[in-house]
C-alpha cells in the first residue's frame, strides 16, 4: 500500500505513470477487500489467538518487513537529487547485502502477515508477492551488475547471502 498510496509523490526523477497509480490502486482495493472479507466474514480465530505463536512472531516478521521496505524506500529516495534521472548505487541498510531491499522487505512484510492470519488468501497474496517481485530483483541486480563496473560483487539480488 505504501507503495501505491505514499511512494509515487516522493519519487524524483522520471515521472510516475498515472496509469501505473490507476492499476496498482485497483489491485490494492480488490485484495484488500478480498483479505478483509475473509478475515471478517470466513476467518475464526479462538479468544487467545493474539498470544499463540503463529500470531505473535507473524506479527513481528510484519513489523520487520515493513521496517526493511520503509528504510529501503527512503534510501532509493534520497539517491537523487531534484531533476536527477541518472541511476546510482543504492548503499546502506539491506542494500548492503541485497539489490533488492525493498523488495525483500515487502515480501518479508506479507509473509509475516500471513503466518500472523494463518488464512489461505493471505499465504496466496504472499507468494504472488514473491512470485512478482522476486524476478524484479533479480533483474535489478543484473541490470546494477551490467551497468556499473564498481558495482558490489558480494551482493545478492533479493535473500541476503543465499540468492
């Protein structure tokens, strides 16, 4: 959501499609509806479900998600100046590790939200996540690889020392 709602009017650089914006809140409207209803209408937790694990350390890998994407978010924002539209190497943070970090993170974000629920849809929504915009990183790192002969060599695409 953040990513629809907020990211767009803190770019610099290019401007942001309105067609994107238009499509991508779409999406967020029909998969929010769709995550609300069951978790409303389909979804029966027992009384003590906010201190069963699932739900506690799902609620943590959100928190931290989330915490990687905004961090990461700021970070690619801060790259360029106003009117800039060269790519730059992004530093700090899981870019450290990652290419994607922004990536990693939402998808941290929505797997923990899906343990948090423990419900099919949220576990779907999760993998779409990964399915979607894991190859996005991973065609980031080739493109950064490609492109910039200073470029980390240790660096992954998207899970910190693995991939």
């Amino acid at each position: 959501y953040l990513r629809t709602f907020i990211y767009p009017f803190f770019t610099r650089g290019r401007p942001f499609p309105l067609q994107l914006l238009f499509f991508g809140t779409l999406f967020c409207i029909y998969n929010g509806f769709l995550q609300g209803y069951y978790l409303i209408y389909c979804a029966e937790y027992p009384n003590d479900w906010c201190t069963d694990i699932r739900f506690t350390s799902g609620l943590l890998l959100f928190l931290l998600g989330m915490g990687i994407n905004v961090h990461s978010d700021l970070l690619l924002r801060q790259l360029r100046k106003p009117g800039e539209v060269t790519y730059k190497i992004p530093q700090g943070g899981l870019f450290t590790y990652v290419s994607g970090a922004n990536y990693f993170g939402e998808i941290v974000e929505w797997f923990g939200f899906a343990i948090a629920t423990w419900s099919l849809p949220a576990f779907a929504f999760a993998f779409f996540t990964l399915c979607c915009i894991g190859p996005r990183a991973y065609h980031h790192h080739r493109y950064y690889l490609k492109t910039f002969t200073d470029y980390p060599k240790s660096r992954k695409a998207l899970i910190p020392f693995v991939f």
